[in-house]
C-alpha cells in the first residue's frame, strides 16, 4: 500500500509525513532528476503502508520537473492524502478537482486549520466534503492536532480502492 501526500507547495505536506511517519525515513533522488523524494512508513491496522513525500505542485499539467515527477508518482500510489492549504483554499482545491478526476481515491487534509482560524476564515467542513466527494479532515501538521482523524479516515478511504 502506497500513500501519496500531495499538494501545492509551501502547504505543509512534509510536516504531515512527520507526523504519519517515524524515523526510518529514505530520501532519494526520483531516478534520473535532482527531484527530492522522501519516503517512510506507518502502520494501517496490522499491515505497513509506505508514505510517500511527493514534491509539491500546482497542477497535473507539468510545467517543472518537480511537477512531472508528481504525476509519475501519482500513478504508483494507492491512495492520495491531498494536503491542502486552508487559508488558501480556492487556489489548493485547483490541484484538488484534478486529482478527483483520476482514478486514484483521495482524502483531504485540510492543513494550517490555525492559521485559518486566526485569520477569521470560516469552512464549512461538512459541506466542502459533500461538494468534493471525499473526506476531508482539518490539520494543523506543526501540532499534530487533527492527524488521528486523519488517519482513523484513511481506512475508508483505502477500502475504496478494491470495491
Ligand atoms: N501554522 C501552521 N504552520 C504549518 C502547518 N503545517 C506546516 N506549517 C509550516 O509551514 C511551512 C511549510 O511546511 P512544509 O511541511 O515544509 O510544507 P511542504 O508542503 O512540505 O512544502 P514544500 O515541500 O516546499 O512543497 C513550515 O514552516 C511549517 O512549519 C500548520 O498546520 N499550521
Ligand atoms: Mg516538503
């Protein structure tokens, strides 16, 4: 089982795949490139899934490097976790709409949920998940706060992939 992380740059997706994984991380270059790719491991029920740090994007259109590898990853993953930045939301769901047009299931992580909050921005949570289709769980990576949920989610989200 692969987990992807994905989401625009700057959102925060290296600090959730902190916090999913623990200290057996291995960075490698994507083969070929000078693109950076991290990778760990959790624990999903009884079995280990690999988590996947992938680089930050804006769109599946490549227009970088960093980009193309994004999309190659994409086609690996079992499962994309698309961090997504809540103080930035219209610009975030951009990538999220793409990413909901493949065939890969995906869970959103609705990060920087405190800087949102501190800033007076208001999501309706419920609704936005009624109007993606997927769950999404609201972060604050630099704390933890949100990650169990996230992850109690992931189960359902997985499960998606065999029916
Ligand atoms: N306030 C707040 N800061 C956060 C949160 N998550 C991440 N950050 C901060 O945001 C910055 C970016 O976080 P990263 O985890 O590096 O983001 P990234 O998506 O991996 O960035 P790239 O790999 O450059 O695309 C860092 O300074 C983090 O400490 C959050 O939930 N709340
Ligand atoms: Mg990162």
């Amino acid at each position: 089982m692969k987990l992807l992380l994905m989401g625009n740059p700057n959102v925060g997706k290296s600090a959730i795949f902190s916090r999913l994984t623990g200290v057996n991380v291995i960075v490698s270059n994507y083969p070929g490139t000078t693109v950076e790719l991290k990778k760990g491991a959790m624990k999903l029920g009884d079995q280990w899934a690999e988590v996947i740090d992938v680089p930050g994007t804006y769109t599946l259109e490549p227009i970088s490097r960093a980009e193309e590898v994004a999309v190659e990853m994409l086609k690996k993953g079992d499962v994309v976790i698309n961090v997504v930045d809540a103080t930035n939301l219209e610009r975030s769901l951009y990538l999220t709409l793409q990413l909901l047009e493949r065939k890969t299931p995906v869970i959103v992580a609705l990060n920087m949920w405190d800087e949102a909050k501190h800033k007076g921005i208001v999501i309706d949570v419920e609704k936005l998940e009624k109007l993606l289709g997927v769950p999404v769980a609201p972060t604050v990576a630099i704390t933890g706060e949100g990650i169990k949920e996230l992850v109690s989610r992931l189960p359902g989200v997985v499960l998606r992939t065999v029916t």
